[in-house]
C-alpha cells in the first residue's frame, strides 16, 4: 500500500490564484481529513469527510471548498489565495481500532505571494 | 484555551538521557495519540492508548484518564530521535472528526 499520498509536494500562488491539493488513500478508510499546521500552532482541522458523498467544514474552513466522489480521493480546493492560506497542509485518513488511528500524508508546502 | 497543552515546548538533551514530553488536556477522551513529525515534515503516529500503559522498544506512553494527563517517554535518547512529538486527543463525542492536536515538542539529542 502507498499510504495516503498527496500532490504537490511544493507550490507558490500568486493572490488570487486558484489550485487544488490532491489527496489519495490506497486503505479503504472511510475517514478522510484536510488539516492546515502553522509555525507554532497545533494542527487545524479543515475539512473532513466520513464517506463517499458527505462532507462537513470543520475549525478553519473558509476559503477552501472539498469533494469526495470516491474513497480514494478527497482533494482540497482553495479558491482566491490569501496570504493567510500560506501553512503546511495534510492529508489524513482514518480507521477505527478500538480508537480511530490516523495516517498521515507527505504534507504541501503552499506560498501565497 | 487550547484543549491539548504539552510541554516542554523544546527540549534539548543529550545522547543517552532519559526524556519526558507531558501532554494535559481539557476535554473528555475516548483516546490519545502520539505523533511524530520529522525534520522533513512527515507524520507517523507513535502510538495510541485510552488506558494504562504502552511500550514499542525504548518509546513509552501512559495515560492517566482520571488526572487527564499522558507523558511520553525515550529511554536512551538518540540523535534520530531529534523530531517534533505531537499529542492529539479524540474527542468522546462526535462520529471521528473531533481530534484536538498540541502543538508539539520539539526535542533535540546530541552526539
């Protein structure tokens, strides 16, 4: 299994571009999350999804929008970057195991200029 | 107030020492995770417990439920440990979503 994996690894918009990050889970999991990390704060949930078809916003959704047509993928779009949407995103999927275990993605870098 | 506190916030020790990362938090738990962030920016998760005690080779964690407080432990620190160490907590309530993250400790071992 590849994991979750996300796409790009890096990338600088200009304020007011448009992109969208790519996440993808090879695991079956139904749990699917979209998490920003600033320098020194704690991870900030997005977005998040429990299953093909549904998702919900969850501490930090604006300006962003998701979508999950399948259980694979789950990508994050951000519409009109702001300076303030410069962090570290990742991708997170989860399974329950008694608890709810999370595997993470590689992380995006993303610059707004 | 932020629901999941650690600290120390950065710890510096050096090789071979016996390490200690506090993790409190506010809300009620159904478990708590231990994370590891490396220098380059990946994720794994160390472990997860909801009660007592859990041990993979020189990593242990506790949970003490009723005082609402983990700790993390390395024994025999070594540089490779030298990572940024997270602890996130599952909310009891909620359908999975719910999951509060410190905002880490960042440990260095030196040679």
């Amino acid at each position: 299994n590849a994991g979750v994996t996300q796409t790009p690894k890096f990338r600088i918009l200009k304020i007011g571009q448009s992109m969208t990050l790519q996440c993808t889970q090879d695991m079956n999991h139904n749990y699917m999350y979209w998490y920003r990390q600033d320098p020194g704060m704690g991870l900030k949930l997005i977005y998040y999804s429990v299953g093909a078809g549904i998702t919900d916003k969850g501490e930090v959704p604006n300006g962003y929008n998701v979508s999950r047509s399948t259980t694979e993928d789950f990508p994050l779009r951000l519409e009109l970057a702001a300076p303030s949407q410069t962090s570290v995103y990742f991708c997170a999927s989860s399974i329950w195991k008694g608890a709810y275990e999370q595997y993470f993605g590689p992380g995006t870098r993303l610059t707004v200029t | 107030k932020n629901e999941v506190e650690q600290s120390p916030q950065n710890l510096t020790a050096q090789e071979g020492e016996f390490i200690t990362i506090n993790c409190s938090y506010s809300v009620g738990i159904s478990a708590l995770h231990w994370l590891q962030q490396h220098p380059g920016g990946g994720i794994v998760s160390l472990f997860m417990l909801s009660s007592g005690k859990k041990k993979h080779g020189r990593l242990i964690a506790t949970i003490n439920i009723q005082e609402k407080h983990s700790s993390l432990h390395i024994t025999a620190s070594h540089p490779r440990d030298s990572a940024v160490y997270i602890c996130a907590v599952r909310s009891e309530l909620g359908t999975g979503n719910q999951f509060y993250f410190g905002t880490g400790t960042s440990l260095t071992v030196i040679p």
